[in-house]
C-alpha cells in the first residue's frame, strides 16, 4: 500500500511528484502518481516497485520511477469530490446508471455509448489497455486525444497529509478505504477541476475489481459497485470535453498532465443508495 508517513500539509516542506510507470511484454501494467514531502519519498518507491512486481495481471518487466522536485508556487489548490455509492446488483445495470447520470452531467448518449463501446473493447488503437486515458467530445463522442494508443495520463497531484487523515477515517466508517477508492478520488478531483471536462468515467483493468465510477463538477464522484464482469481486463478512463479548438485542448492537457494540483479539502464521503433514490437525486 501506498501511504505516506509524515505530513506535507503545512507546505514548509519539499514537494516531489513521483511516478511508476511499468510495462509487461512491452504494454502499459500499472501506473501510479502520488505528489509526496521529501521524507515519504524512499518508503514510496519501494511500495510503488512492489505494486508493478505483484500486480494481478502479471509481473512487470520494466518498471520506471521518476521522481521531480516541484515548486510550490506552481501548485493549485483543489477540493476532493462529494463519494456516493449506487446499489447496482450487476455490471449492466451499473452501466445504465452511469449513462444517466452522464447524460444528466451533458453527455450525449452516443458519446456515452461510443466511449463505453471503447472500454469494452480495449479503448487503445488497435485493442488492449492504454496508460492514460480517452479524451472524447462530450457531443459528438469523437475521440480527440493526440496519441490514442498512450492516451492522456494525469499526472502531479495529491492531497495533504490532513485531508487525507480525514479522508481516510471517513472511508473507513463505509468499508472504502482502499488504495483504488483514495486514488481515483484524488484522480477525478483534478480532471473535473479543469476548465472544460464535463465528466469522467471509469472502470478498472484490474481483473479484480468490478467497481467503476462516472464524477462529475455537479455530481461528484459517484461509485458503482459493479461496472464489468468478474476476470475481465479490459477497462480504462473517458474524459468527456466540452467542444472546444485545439489551442484550448492543448492547454486542458497540458493541465491534466503538468500542473501540480494539490487537495487541501474533501466534500461529503456517503453511503450507499438505492437505484431509484439515485434517479430522483438527479433530478433535484
Ligand atoms: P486503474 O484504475 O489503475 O485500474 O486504471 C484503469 C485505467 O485507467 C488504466 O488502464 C489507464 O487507461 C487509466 N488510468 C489510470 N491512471 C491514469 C491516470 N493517472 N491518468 C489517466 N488515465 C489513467
């Protein structure tokens, strides 16, 4: 597990962003960011090295592990995302869900669907897992990143050693405080933090792990226990955008993967609810 042990939070500490990165037989296996003060920094590369040696889908063979000094006043400062749950007894009825509530959120359902279509498939070109994610036109569903079979990974982001105490304490009381719920909560907070995402959605590759997730500025992060079969190993990320030209795109990714953004504050961690509370939550 991933935990850092001394506290970042006052800021009068070294910030490092540091990355894994580690490939199988030449495609992407497991990747982790975390940004870290100086003294978590040895401790962190070696629980990051232990990941990508033990991952579920195999044994990495090459493992990277950068690790960049950053300046504080690069840092923007950012608020996790409110966590519900959604009782979904099955991964298809979880996808239903998910495509209300992105369509609610301002995805049209044919980028709903051509985007779901893609993570089904192995959203890389050509099929399999990519290491970042797709970027894909809220309308249209067209698929607008530069490189689609690396996609776009975000990168430099992480949140003080209070929130995360908080955090952690507040995951527990569900059952949720795991390195793939702390992650991917830390991970959307940054994507629906900028100027032009309109939701992300999500499910594993990890043959594990069934849960998925769609968060958006409005709705939060919202969890769905099931989102793909048991043993399957295809998954991925969608950043849905709204239209924008390429200078405004360059920018957004430039965003997503360079700029230190920090959590120094979390919204509401709650518990689980039924389909049918869900759908009239949404409608509020
Ligand atoms: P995971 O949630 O770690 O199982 O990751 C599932 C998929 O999400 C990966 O295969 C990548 O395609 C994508 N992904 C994971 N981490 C990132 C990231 N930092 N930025 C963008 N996409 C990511």
């Amino acid at each position: 597990m991933v935990r850092p042990h001394d506290s970042f939070a006052s800021m009068d500490t070294d910030l490092y962003s540091i990355r894994m990165l580690a490939t199988l037989s030449g495609e992407h296996l497991s990747g982790a960011e975390q940004l870290a003060g100086v003294g978590e920094i040895d401790a962190l590369a070696a629980a990051l090295a232990r990941r990508a040696l033990e991952h579920s889908r195999g044994r990495a063979d090459a493992i990277r592990i950068s690790i960049e000094n950053i300046a504080q006043a690069q840092v923007v400062r950012g608020t996790l995302p409110g966590l519900r749950t959604v009782q979904v007894d099955t991964f298809e009825m979880g996808r239903q869900v998910a495509k209300a509530l992105l369509h609610a959120a301002g995805v049209s359902a044919v980028a709903a669907d051509e985007a779901m279509k893609s993570l089904c498939n192995g959203p890389a070109a050509g099929g399999g897992t990519m290491r970042g994610a797709m970027l894909v036109d809220a309308l249209t569903g067209q698929r607008l990143e530069p490189d689609a079979r690396r996609g776009v990974r975000v990168s430099r982001l992480g949140m003080t050693a209070e929130t995360r105490e908080i955090l952690e304490a507040k995951l527990d009381a569900c059952g949720l405080n795991n390195d793939h719920v702390r992650e991917a909560l830390t991970l959307a907070g940054k994507v629906i933090s900028a100027e032009g995402i309109v939701a992300e959605l999500c499910w594993s590759d990890d043959p594990d792990y069934t849960a998925g997730y769609v968060a958006t500025p409005r709705f939060g992060y919202v969890r769905f226990p099931h989102m793909k079969p048991l043993h399957s190993t295809l998954g991925g990320r969608a950043f849905f955008v709204s239209p924008m030209g390429n200078s405004r795109l360059q920018d957004l990714i430039r965003y997503l993967e360079t700029t230190p953004w920090l959590a120094c504050n979390l919204g509401a961690i709650q518990g689980t609810l039924t389909v049918g509370a869900f759908y009239e939550s949404l409608e509020k």
